[in-house]
C-alpha cells in the first residue's frame, strides 16, 4: 500500500497509539494519505535501532530528520516543497526564537511536516529518538533537555502575527515569552511536563490577558 515515489517505511514510536494519531508529526502524512507504523512498546524502541529494513525498504522515523515527501504522489500536493533555508517571512521570527531557546533545544527551523499545528519537537538524524531520550531521563541516565529541534509552521494565525511583530522594534521581550510557550505546548504533545509549569502557566495567564484585554 505504498504511494508511488515512496521508497522508505514510515514509523512513530510511543506509549499510547491514541496519542500518537494525535501527534502533528504525522499532518503531512496524512495529508497524502500516507501510512505511518504506530509503535508503542517499549522494546520497539531497541528493536528499531536493530533493524534497517523490511524487503530493501528502509524504515525511517518520522520524528527524525528534515522530512521530506515532495517526492510522493498524493494528496493535495500544491505546496509540495519548501527551502531549506526558512521563508523571508518567517526567518527574522525563527532566529528570535532559536536565540530565546538556545539552551533548552539543538535548533529552531521551519517545518516541512507541520500542515495546522503550531509547532512540534523532532530529533536530528543520527540523534537518539525523543521516547528513548524520555526513557533514559526518567532513569538518571541522561540530562533533562536531550539534543531537540524546534519545528515551527510557517501558516497558522499565530506563527504569521509573530512574525510580523518580530520585523518591528520592541518585540524581543513577547517573542521570547511566546518561544517558551511554543517550547512548552510542544513538550506537552510529546507527554511532558513543561520545565517549570509555574512558570509557564504565568506566561499563559498573560498571553490570555493580553487576547482578551
């Protein structure tokens, strides 16, 4: 049931399978209608780093990596590629960003597998995945943060407004208070806690003020 022009197998590791059909890593997926392995025991996650391939088809996590899925025919493929570099718009607000987070995660670029969601943590290629960094956390035997990549989409309402105001002077103070929030929604999908959930319940009550106000 692979679409044409694919040529790898697709997975997601997890605790829960609902969760990871929830997760905004796969949008792109399923906007093409592509079929992604939902793994959600743990020993999946040592099994995978075992095994490469299933019949000369290389599995790949879609939590990993610049993913890429120009090349495969289906759905709505209008807007099928994106520069590496992030978009003119969109750039001066990823470098804020990347600079307000610089040391909670690896880097900050714009998304080519976020369609509606905000944002979403992935790890690089050759990185340890998310689930077996949270694993090896939760038993001291690696640092609270782990080597993350902030994704951000360019298209939602919000991304846009941000972007704007990160072109104007004044900003810096809610761009970085509206970083950690992204940070934190995004750690949140993955089943975390934020870093400091005082903290960032303050920076929501504010957010929500200003909406409102």
């Amino acid at each position: 049931r692979m679409k044409e022009g694919q040529d790898s197998i697709y997975m997601l590791t997890g605790d829960k399978t609902e969760a990871m059909r929830q997760s905004p890593m796969l949008e792109a997926f399923k906007a093409k209608d592509i079929e992604v392995l939902l793994l959600d025991e743990p020993v999946d996650e040592f099994w995978t780093m075992s095994t490469d391939a299933y019949e000369e088809k290389p599995f790949v996590s879609v939590s990993r990596g610049d993913i890429d899925l120009s090349g495969i025919a289906g759905g709505d493929d209008k807007d099928e590629t994106k520069d590496e570099e992030p978009s003119g718009d969109v750039a001066p607000l990823v470098a804020m960003i990347k600079l307000a987070l610089e040391s909670s995660v690896k880097d900050v670029r714009e998304s080519k597998r976020l369609t509606d969601s905000a944002c979403c943590l992935v790890v690089d290629e050759g990185d340890m995945n998310m689930r077996l960094q949270k694993m090896l956390r939760a038993s001291g035997q690696l640092g609270a943060e782990g080597e993350r990549i902030l994704e951000i989409n360019a298209n939602p309402p919000l991304i846009r407004s941000l972007a704007e105001r990160a072109k104007g002077d004044g900003g810096s103070r809610e761009i970085e208070d509206m970083a950690y929030l992204l940070f934190d929604q995004a750690l949140i999908l993955e089943g975390e806690l934020p870093k400091d959930p005082a903290l960032f319940a303050r920076r929501m009550s504010d957010a929500m003020a200003k909406a409102v106000s």
